[in-house]
C-alpha cells in the first residue's frame, strides 16, 4: 500500500507543469475522468479550497461589522446572510 502511494506521488511528479493560465480544477476533473490519482484527488478537492490569503476573510468580517450596526441590529442573520452574498457578489 505504501509502495502505490510513492509510485502515484512519482507519477504526479514527473507530470509536465501547467500554464499559469490554466484551470486547475480542470485538470483534476479531467484526470478523475480518466481514472488516474484517485487518492490524491480526495486530498486536493480537500485542499485546494483554502484561499492563500486571510484577506477574502477580513474583507467580509470588515463588510459585516459595516452592515450589523446599532441602527440595524435587529436583522436577523439569514438576513445578514444575504445582505452580504448580495454585496460580495453584486
């Protein structure tokens, strides 16, 4: 078992890189289409999520705190919710 995982990790290394331009999670479709690198598959549809950066988070947090103030305190959250999807993604 082992073994499959360092011949599957050498494979996946020894893959040509992809353009700066290209859509990873194409590639990771493509190759689940194909059947290749199940296992690690699971481990990046797992990771590749995480934003890079904190900066998506405090920008919302910074939105809220803006949004929930003493004039507006009785929204309720779904409420709050929706208020910012609408504003992150107007």
């Amino acid at each position: 078992r082992e073994a499959n995982r360092i011949i599957l990790t050498e494979e996946y290394n020894i893959l040509p890189l992809q353009p700066h331009n290209s859509d990873p999670l194409l590639f990771w479709k493509t190759k689940r289409d194909e059947g290749q690198f199940w296992p690690l598959i699971k481990v990046v549809t797992k990771f590749q999520c995480i934003p890079a950066t904190s900066v998506p988070c405090e920008q919302l947090f910074s939105s809220a705190g803006e949004l929930v103030s003493e004039e507006r305190n009785r929204l309720s959250p779904d409420n709050v919710n929706m208020l910012l999807f609408l504003n992150k993604n107007a």
